[in-house]
C-alpha cells in the first residue's frame, strides 16, 4: 500500500523530538469536555470558542509563512527546509564538494551531454553544470518543491473549511485559523521530514522525474553517486557518466518541452481539485480531549489517524491514471535515449541500466515522492512499457520522428499506447497528415510549412513514419 498523501499521516520517527513524550498522540480521557452532554458535541460553545482561540494564538506564535511565500501559504516551509536539513546531518557525514569532485561532475556532465547528441534530436538543455551536497540539494530544490506540494494542501484546508460540521459554523473564525496554522506545520513537519529522507539517496536534480533545481540547472551528488556504485564492480568515474547522461537527457527534454513541467504540475492539482474529506474522525477526535489543554488538542490533532482522511474519487483515480502515464514516458524516454547514447562507450553500461530498474523496482526517489506526494504508487511495469514502447516507436519512426512526439502534450502516447505499442504505431499513419498548428492555434501560412520541412524534412525521419 503507497504512503498517504502529505499531511494525511505523521512520520513514524522515534528521533522526531515533536512527538517525545506525547504518550499515545491523545488518546480520550474520561473528564473530556465531549462527556457532558448536551446536543453541541463538544460541551459549552463558548468555553469552545474561547479555547480554540487561545490555541490559534499559540500556533500563530509558533508558525511562521516561508519569507516570500505570502501570508496565504499554507505550509511552513521555513519549517520543512530546516527539518530537511536536520534530517540530512542525522543520516551522517555530508561533506561539502571539494573542487576536484566539482570539476570531475562538471567533465561528466558535459562529456555525457555530447554523447546524446547522436541519440537524439532534441538539443543540449544544460545551462550549468554543478556538484552538490546534499544539504544544498535541499535548499536548491525547495522552490520545487513548494511549487508541487501547495496545490495539494491549499485544497486540503478548503476542503476541511467546506466540510466544518454546522455545528462549528459558529466558530469558524478561530477554528479555520487553529486548523490553517496546525495543517502549516504538520504538512511542513511531514514534507521536511520526506524531503531530508530522500536527500540521503537522490544522485542528482531530476531523480524525481522533474528538474528539481530548474530546467538547464544539471547536478549530481558526488556521495551518493559514490555510494550508488559501490558494490557494482564498477569504475566511478563510469558510474559518474552513466549518472551524468540521465541528468543531461531529463534536461535536453524539459528544455525542449517547455509545457512539460506544467503538464506534470495541472495534474497534481487535478488531483487535488478532488480532494474531500469525512470531517467526522474530526469530530470524535476533538471530543475525546480536554480543550483547556492546548498541548492535547495539538496531540490529538498531530495523531493522524481517524483526522482529514481523503475520499477518493473517481476523477482522482483517472488524474493519477494520467500522471503515472506521464511520469513512466518521461523516465522511459530517458532510458532509451540514455542506452542508445552510452551502450558502446561505457563497457558496464548494462549493469548500470540494471541497477537504476532494481531502484525503481524496491522503490527510488521518483517512486517515494508520487506516493508520498498523491499516493501515486508508480508501477515498475508501467515504466517498462514505456521504454519498449519508445524503442519501437525508435523502430518505425526514427529518432526524430519519436522525439517530435514531444512537440505538445496532445501527440504523446497515452496509457493504451503503453498496453499495446503496434497499434500506437499503426494508429500514428493518419497522424503524419495532422498539422500540429490544429494543437497550437498558429495561424495555416509559411510558417507552417517552414515548422514541417523543419521536423519532417529529414529522409530518416520521413522514411520512419511510412515504414
């Protein structure tokens, strides 16, 4: 079973210093104001309202927005950012990168990034080359990160304001900012604590699937790409330039793809549109504390289970449908690109391809962040289908007729392409006649045929798509 979506569970961490001595997270008690009776659920409405103000005071204290975040930022990142860090220096040594490891990531990069020239039609997307630490991973990609996990928990707080039982209609100011600030600083405790954890094993920026730290901005780790090849019989320095041409092609596609990045982003927030919540666990939580003691209603609320649990929904079933889709054809685009590329320059290029799929298969850091991001738990045959499926389109079409598939989101293959490759194929011979200005709104002219002798000119390419 995937990891729940941020802020729907707390981390089980026995070093989180939040969770000492919280006993069992705020369990009820006998004397709990919920006991008394009465048809409002929590005893006196104004014992209720006061309390939950004094506590929305003491949260408003202790969590502040990330600095040019906005006021309406529903996540702490300041929060998150130094978790992350904490989480990074407990994991161990992280030595900052000497000038040698940076020149050696920086000849890797480019070295590997000429390679794919002649395993691709797409140009070189490398603006800087870098060599990183993992604790600068974590400052560098934290915009990142702010920018796919907002959408999701922006609409968790709609969602529980939608859903406050009428009872609380009353009291909505105090209990809409109590559950703003705890929500701010549970989803910061709990992406912090995911961020720092994958930063111990990423090799790089786009071991997610995404350029955490900006398109054209390509990065490795040194340690872990170290760590990576230990055990593997495998020269570093070839470990390093396999590593280095899968960092070079996610970013000759992003480059490229401009309206990739956005693709990936509107359907983390399709899936959130979705999000709804059965308030009642709320409830029955809130009843069992004593509301004179702020520090147990935190407790209770920090507890996670039985609180803001997702409803499903359909839509939300087909939004992950469509992300893992495309997610498996970016990360399978990457590898067929990337064996073409290295297959007669790296001896152990094989063994390196191998060692990538058993990560992926035991769960690497794309994997770990869809699950914990959406509960998205990518399926290591998906991405299978994806390569053999781009290995054929290779086949029938060429390089540049597969890497022109990657001109809009409307002619990339879909979830079906993936199930069953020929008839992708056989399906794309209408598609040669298909005027991509129809997907763009250009307007028909000299521009239009200049764009197809352009994309369609090549004898390679042509041959490709009639064969």
């Amino acid at each position: 079973m995937s990891d729940l979506p941020f802020g729907f569970s707390m981390p089980n961490d026995p070093d989180d210093e939040s969770r000492r001595g919280s006993g069992d997270s705020g369990s009820g008690s006998g004397n709990s104001p919920g006991s008394s009776g009465g048809d409002f659920p929590f005893g006196d409405p104004q014992q209720m309202a006061q309390m939950l103000r004094q506590f929305a005071d003491m949260m408003s204290q202790a969590s502040t927005p990330a600095p040019g975040g906005g006021g309406d930022t529903t996540v702490n990142w300041d929060m998150a950012k130094n978790i992350a860090r904490h989480t990074v220096a407990e994991g161990g040594k992280d030595p900052s990168v000497t000038a040698g490891e940076y020149a050696h990531v920086q000849e890797a990069l480019r070295l590997a990034d000429l390679w794919l020239d002649q395993a691709t039609s797409l140009p070189s997307g490398l603006t800087s080359m870098e060599g990183w630490s993992r604790s600068e991973w974590v400052e560098k990609t934290m915009p990142s990160w702010t920018e796919l996990c907002e959408p999701l928990t922006g609409r968790i707080v709609e969602s529980m304001n939608a859903n406050l039982p009428e009872e609380m209609r009353s009291m909505a100011g105090p209990l809409v900012g109590m559950l703003r600030q705890m929500g701010g600083m549970l989803v910061g405790q709990q992406a912090g604590q995911a961020i720092g954890e994958l930063a111990k094993e990423v090799l790089g920026s786009t071991d997610v699937g995404i350029p955490l730290g900006g398109e054209g901005r390509g990065a490795l780790i040194p340690m872990s790409v170290a760590q990576f090849g230990e055990g593997l019989g495998v020269s570093e320095e070839e470990v390093r330039l396999y590593l280095a041409a899968r960092e070079a092609a996610h970013h000759r596609l992003f480059v490229h793809a401009p309206w990739l990045r956005a693709h990936v982003t509107s359907l983390i927030e399709e899936y959130a549109r979705g999000v709804s919540f059965d308030m009642s666990g709320l409830e029955e939580k809130l009843g069992q504390v004593d509301l004179n003691d702020p520090q147990a209603m935190q407790e209770a609320l920090a507890g996670g289970e039985g609180l803001f649990q997702p409803q499903e929904t359909p839509q939300q079933k087909a939004s992950l449908a469509r992300l893992e889709t495309a997610v498996a054809l970016i990360e399978g685009w990457v590898s067929v690109v990337v064996d073409a590329a290295v297959e007669e320059r790296l001896p152990q290029s094989a063994a390196l391809a191998e060692a990538i799929r058993r990560r992926r298969a035991t769960g690497g850091p794309a994997e770990r962040t869809f699950a914990t991001l959406v509960g998205l738990e990518l399926r290591p045959r998906r991405l299978r289908d994806a390569a053999a499926l781009w290995r054929a389109v290779t086949d029938a079409r060429g390089i540049e007729g597969r890497d022109h598939l990657w001109e809009h989101p409307d002619l990339l293959p879909d979830a079906e392409a993936l199930d069953d490759p020929d008839a992708f194929i056989r399906g794309r011979a209408d598609a040669d006649e298909f005027d991509l200005t129809e997907l763009t709104g250009e307007a028909d002219g000299d521009s239009t045929g200049a764009q197809d002798d352009g994309e369609d000119g090549a004898d390679g390419g042509t041959e490709g798509r009639t064969s």
